[in-house]
C-alpha cells in the first residue's frame, strides 16, 4: 500500500517534470554554459565554458567573447576536468557590475576562421539575487591541521567549530597511520553546494557541506578519503597508479561513502557478476563505474596489506616507477615481481580466490547493489539537470582567486528549479533509507527518480 502511493506520488512528479523539459541545443554546434549557474544578476561576474562540437580541431583556435564592440576575452582550447572534454574556458571575464537589468547580446567568435554566432543573456535585477548573497563573503579559521574557507551565511559557517575538530580528528588519524607529518597547514574549502560525488582534492580539498545534502552527511568521511590523498602525495613515488590511489583512500577510510565491510563487499562483486578485471581496471580506472572500481580497488589493498604487511605493500606502491609503455597494468606487474615475485595475473588469481571463499550475506549484497543504483541515479541526475555538479565536468573555479575578486556565487548559486527540488528531495530520502538498511524502499524510490529522468530525457 506504501509503495502504490509512492508509485502513484512519483507518477504525478513524472507527469509535471516531463511538461518542463526544455529543448536541448544541437551537439554538432559550439555550445556555451555560462557561470554562475541560474539566472545572471546585475553584478555578477560571468564565466563561460565554450564547449566544442564532436569532431571540431581545436588545435590553433581560440574563442573571443565580445558585448557590443568589445572584446570582454578570449581563450584556446583545453581537455578540462576528469572527463577531459575540450573546451575554452573563460574564468570571469564579464563584469556586469555597471550595466543596467535586461537583455544583453554577447557575440562569440571562433578565431581565426569562425564561425561566429551571438547569445543573448538577460541580467536580473541586483535586488533578485537569492540570500544569502549579497551580504555572503569568505572566511577562514585555522586549526591545528588546516586552513577551512568557508563562506559566511551558510551551513559551514553555522558549524565551523564543530568542522575544525573533525577535520583535527581525521587528519590525526592519518598522521600517524601513514606515519607523516604535515610542514604546512591542509587548505581545505567547504562548498555550499554538491560537486560530483562530494569532495575533490587539488591544490586544496573540497568539500561539499550543506543542509538536505543528497549525497548524505558524510563529512568525516569524505574528509578522511581526501586527506588521505593528501598524505598520499607527501608521502611521494615515482608514479602512484590511481587504482592504487583511490584504494588506498577507502581502504585507510574502512569505507568509500560510510564505514563498510570492503571484503564481503568485494566479494558480492563476483556473485552479481560485476567484477573489472584488474588490468582494465587499473589501466582506464576513471570511465569504470565508480563504485565499483573504487570498491575492487580497496578490498585489493586490504588483501595485499592482510597479505604482506602494511610496510611491505607502502615499501612496493611508492617504488612503482614509469616504463615506456607508460600503462598502469604493466608498471604495476614490474613492481609485482621485484617486490613479491608474483605477476599482477598471479596476483589477481589469488585475489579472486580470497573474495571466493567470502561469506557474502544478503543484506551485504544488496546494500551493495543499491549503493551502486543510488550513486548511478545521482549522477544521472546531476548530468540532466546539474551538469556542473557532474564529476566528469565539474564547475571547480578557485577559491583564493574567488576570495580576491570578492566572489561567492559561482558556489553559492546552483540549478534550483521545481525539477531540481523534486528530484533532490527524493535523493535525500532514498540516502537516508539506504543507509538505514531499508532497500525495499531505496528501490522503490530510486526506481521512481529514473522513471522521471526517462521521461525528461525524452522530452529532450
Ligand atoms: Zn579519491
């Protein structure tokens, strides 16, 4: 009876979202998404991401922007973000601050040969911009680990006390497990919006924290993944293959989004037939579906460490060294040998053998299982309808130079729309039933979510 009204709830949803579907712009022409996201306000200061059609040769070109007759930019083309995508990128180049609310018409050119096309943008009142801008600005406290930007007004801010401890907390932990010690403070960002799967490490870490955050309250957690990448890269090597890199980080973590059991986890991969042999894995990491890469990859340091010892699997991955050949499968297999005298297939075979004789319950398998459907779902989601959430491209300007410029709304503002608050509430609520072990109802609800994202995408 629960789930006929569900069913009947998220028909109505589906019916509303697929009468907002908008039409999307053809992919064979240069397409431009404007930052910050949403509507643009008197004031803001504009970014663009002139994004190339499949097939363009993007070598010796570069992309102008011009308002009237002038030139507000211009910029070659660059892979960007995880996905690599070619694009130009032009970080705040409209300052809008002493034109008047209404239409604008940019004009883009592509140099030196075209084409050349015009967008027009209208600029909203400065009055309409959303809280908590105007009055929102950067801050920064410093604990004993870290340096944490924050942006005033928001949830971060609220709770910056009780975040500085945490992320001591996290950080002391690692110090001593990975046995280094930090010359200067980690700098640590917290976003007042998602970003991909909720934190992102670079010249700082970032990390998702707000209010009803879909992808959970899992701050410690992500907190400890990225500082062990953190660590990790103190702690050096010639080349640190990333199915290493990132199995390191769950496995250090005891979990990739909560605490988890990696082992019997690893071993539900083989009885739902979605185990990634470790060469592809290692080799193409990225594009592999990301849980389970990521969880394969962990359970795969927990044996090496369950098997040789903690000193003996750190002595072998920072000794990883570049060969000509330059794929992660075969300098992993070098290593292999001079280390413990075993192939990577060797390896793997063992591996595999271990995870066999696991003990894999029900409620292990399908947490798995709708753990992968949940985050599948949310970057579904984020890829309709947040793209600059969506890891593979994400939007991740930075933070010191959007502190200098006074900015906080490339952060601040993000798709708001009555499909976006629909869609997100749900997500809210399928996190909170998975990880209270309900996955009935996780099914039911995420079914729901993909239903709907169907009917959008057809709408397209
Ligand atoms: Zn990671």
């Amino acid at each position: 009876m629960r789930n006929l009204r569900i069913t009947v709830h998220w028909l109505l949803i589906t019916i509303f979202l697929a009468s907002c579907a908008a039409p999307a712009a053809p992919a064979e022409k240069f397409s431009v998404i404007t930052h910050p996201d949403g509507p643009l306000y008197v004031g803001d200061q504009v970014s663009f991401e002139a994004v190339t059609p499949a097939g363009f040769k993007s070598e010796g070109h570069e992309v102008q922007v011009s308002l009237d007759e002038g030139e507000l930019g211009r910029a070659g083309f660059s892979p960007y973000g995880v996905a690599g995508r070619t694009e130009a990128v032009l970080w705040w180049a409209w300052d809008t601050r002493d034109l008047q609310p209404g239409p604008e018409t940019l004009t883009f050119a592509i140099l030196p040969d075209g084409p050349t096309w015009q967008e027009t943008v209208t600029l909203h009142p400065q009055s309409g911009i959303p809280p908590p801008e105007p009055g929102a600005r950067w801050a920064s406290v410093t604990s004993d680990c870290c340096i944490l930007n924050y942006i005033t007004d928001t949830a971060a801010g609220r709770d910056i006390a009780s975040l500085a401890q945490v992320a001591d907390e996290q950080a002391a932990d690692l110090s001593v497990r990975m046995d280094e010690s930090l010359s200067e403070k980690i700098p640590v960002v917290f976003v007042p919006r998602v970003l991909g799967n909720g934190g992102f490490t670079g010249s700082a870490i970032y990390v998702s924290y707000l209010d009803n955050d879909y992808l959970g309250s899992a701050t410690a957690q992500v907190l400890h993944h990225e500082f062990v990448h953190w660590f990790d890269t103190l702690a050096g090597g010639d080349l640190r293959p990333t199915i290493f890199q990132e199995g390191l980080a769950v496995y250090l973590s005891g979990g990739h989004f909560k605490p988890e059991p990696l082992i019997p986890r690893a071993a539900a991969l083989l009885e739902l037939d979605w185990y990634i042999p470790l060469g592809k894995l290692a080799d193409d990491f990225y594009p592999q579906q990301h849980e389970i890469g990521y969880l394969e990859a962990a359970a795969l340091v927990s044996y090496m460490v369950e098997s040789y010892g903690w000193g003996a699997f750190d002595a072998f991955y920072r000794d990883i060294r570049p060969t000509p050949d330059g794929r992660d499968s075969q300098v992993i297999d070098a290593a292999l040998q001079a280390h413990f005298g075993i192939t990577f297939a060797e390896l793997e075979a063992k591996y595999r053998e271990f995870l066999k004789g696991q003990t894999v319950t029900e409620a292990v398998r399908d947490d798995l299982r709708l753990s992968v459907l949940f985050y599948d779902t949310v970057r579904r989601y984020q890829q309709a309808l947040d793209p600059s959430a969506y890891f593979m491209t994400a939007w991740l300007p930075d933070y010191k130079v959007m502190g200098q410029r006074g900015i906080v709304a490339d952060f601040l503002r993000h798709p708001e729309g009555m499909e976006n608050r629909l869609i997100e509430a749900m997500l809210v609520k399928a996190d909170h039933t998975l990880r209270a072990g309900e996955y009935n109802q996780t099914e039911v609800i995420l079914k729901g979510v993909n239903v709907s994202l169907d009917m959008l995408m057809a709408g397209k």
